[in-house]
C-alpha cells in the first residue's frame, strides 16, 4: 500500500470529525464545502447515494485544493475508479469485498473499509488494512462495543459512523482507538432547500468545539 498518494492515517489526522455529506442538489456542493471550511473541517466524505455526487465530487476537489476530498458509499471497485477520476483522494466504504480491498491495493488512492466486529477488523488487518470506519456505530452497541472490539486489536485505529451527535461524540473521541468520527449533525436535513449556510458553520464550529 504504499503507492498510496494520501495515507488514511493524514486523513483521520486532518480532521477531528469527517462530514458525512449527502448531496442532493448540485449548486448545494460549493455553498456546503465552503460551510464546513469555515467552520473549521477540511475533510469531506461525498457519499455516492446521489446523482450528483460524482460532479459534486469534482468540483469541490477543484474548488477547494486545501480540502482533503472523498468519496463515501463505494461498494465495488467501478464505483473506486468512477469516484477517483471524480478526483476523490480517498475512499470510504459502509463495508469490505475482497475485490474492492485487492483493487484499492493496487491503485494510488487510499480505502477505508467498514467493518462491524472483531472478525471483519480481522480480515482488514490481514489484508494490511489499520484505519477503519466502525459501521453503523450505535446500532452495533456503540462506545461500548468499540472499546470492547479495539481491545485485543490495538493496532486498529477507528472512525466511528452511524448515530453520532453532540450527545455522544464526547464518549467516541475518548477511546485510543478513535482518531475521528463521522457525522451529518451539522449538515442540512435530507430534502431541505432553503438552507442557512451560516448556520451550518456554526453548527460546525460548534461540533469542532466538542472533539477537540
């Protein structure tokens, strides 16, 4: 793996909470990118559950060249390449394949896989994978479960996801295993139009302000 251009080590590094960014409308990419910019983060997971997403993608790694950019939701290795010539700079996965391990292996951008218990982290590890997503966070017993599943496996170092909020992202980021989290609290709710992008900055200097 060391033909990877951006480690997923600088990418857990860069940011103490990794936006989960749904786009939905593409003239929402910049506005949301400069929001979270001026909030204080500068790494962003665009998951690929939308039509847009692969512009999106685009335009904020053009935009925004002191931004750390990514793509989230790739299943498969044609979805790494599409999301890599979109000028993503690393990848995130809900989850593993052995074909998407072996294909981000051999190419120049960085996967972060998911993984949900101690025999998936496991088979990252054996793959020669340390820098995981630990997915869907809560609804695999949370803070708890992490510290139980990190304990024998220290040389893993987690980015929770999946139902972290102001209430619990205290109790993530005190776990050695966790070098950042994942989250969409700071970011417009699914369908909204008429977005306050102040709003979301403060929100998200309000989220820095928490983990740091």
């Amino acid at each position: 793996m060391n033909n990877w251009t951006l480690s997923p080590e600088q990418v857990f590094a860069a940011s103490p909470i990794v936006p989960v960014m749904v786009i939905e409308r593409l003239e929402d990419a910049i506005p949301m990118a400069q929001a979270l910019l001026d909030g204080g983060i500068s790494v962003f997971e665009i998951t690929l559950r939308t039509d847009v997403a692969l512009e999106a993608i685009r335009q904020i790694a053009q935009t925004f060249p002191q931004a750390y950019v990514g793509a989230g939701t790739v299943i498969c290795p044609e979805q790494y390449d599409a999301a890599v010539e979109a000028g993503s700079q690393f990848i995130i996965s809900p989850g593993m394949t052995p074909e998407l391990l072996a294909h981000a292996k051999q190419n120049s951008v960085a996967l972060i896989p998911g993984v949900a218990t101690p025999s998936e982290v496991m088979s990252a590890i054996a793959q020669g994978y340390t820098h995981l997503k630990f997915f869907p966070a809560e609804a695999n017993g949370g803070v708890k479960s992490l510290a139980a599943i990190s304990a024998p496996l220290p040389q893993v170092r987690f980015c929770p996801t999946g139902g972290i909020s102001p209430a619990n992202v205290k109790d993530y980021v005190a776990l050695n295993c966790v070098a950042t989290v994942g989250g969409t609290w700071m970011l417009p709710k699914a369908g909204e139009t008429n977005i306050n992008w102040a709003d979301v900055t403060e929100k998200t200097k309000q989220a820095v302000a928490l983990v740091v």
